[in-house]
C-alpha cells in the first residue's frame, strides 16, 4: 500500500502538468468543505491529502488507476469511476456533473 502512495506522488509530482481533465465531479468532505475535481491530479491530491481511509480496497484501486491514468495507460474516465467507487467505499457523497 506505502509503494502505490509513493507512487502516486511521485507521479503526480512529475506529471501534474500533463494532467487530463475529464467530466467534473464534487465530493462532500466529512467537515462540509465540497472539493471540486476536475483533472487527474485533483483525483491524485483528494486520495492523498484528503481521504478520510486509507484502507479500503476501492481506495488502492483508484490509486492504481489514477497512476495508469496520468502515465497513459487507462483513460482519465477510467481513473474518474474508480475514484466514485472509492468514495462510495468511504461514504463520501459525490455530486456528479453533467456537460
């Protein structure tokens, strides 16, 4: 779990400005703060400044993914549905937004 952390960070401390955007999304933080996300490194930053569990095996999955996502090996949407998933997985509230 540290490893895919780390490598998160890394990623995005080498990537953050090539960072795709894809259909937007809010999450409604524990303390009432809504975050927007847009891009992947927003998706980066919430999962690992954020995120209110680290444990769960949906968090590690979109960890996993958003690292694919930024290094272009699945798409930006991929590494989106996993990071919703992980958020249902820790009872995060997420308000889609429709383009």
């Amino acid at each position: 779990m540290v490893d895919v952390v780390f490598t998160l960070q890394w990623v995005i401390d080498m990537n953050w400005h090539t960072t795709k955007e894809f259909t937007p999304l809010m999450l409604v933080m524990a303390n009432s703060d809504a975050l927007k996300i847009r891009t992947l490194y927003d998706v980066g930053r919430v999962l690992l400044e954020f995120w209110p569990d680290e444990d769960g095996e949906k968090y590690v999955v979109a960890v996993k993914t958003c690292v694919e996502a930024i290094t272009g090996e699945t798409t930006p949407e991929d590494a989106r549905r996993a990071f919703i998933d992980a958020a249902g997985e820790a009872n995060i509230p997420v308000i889609t937004i429709v383009r």
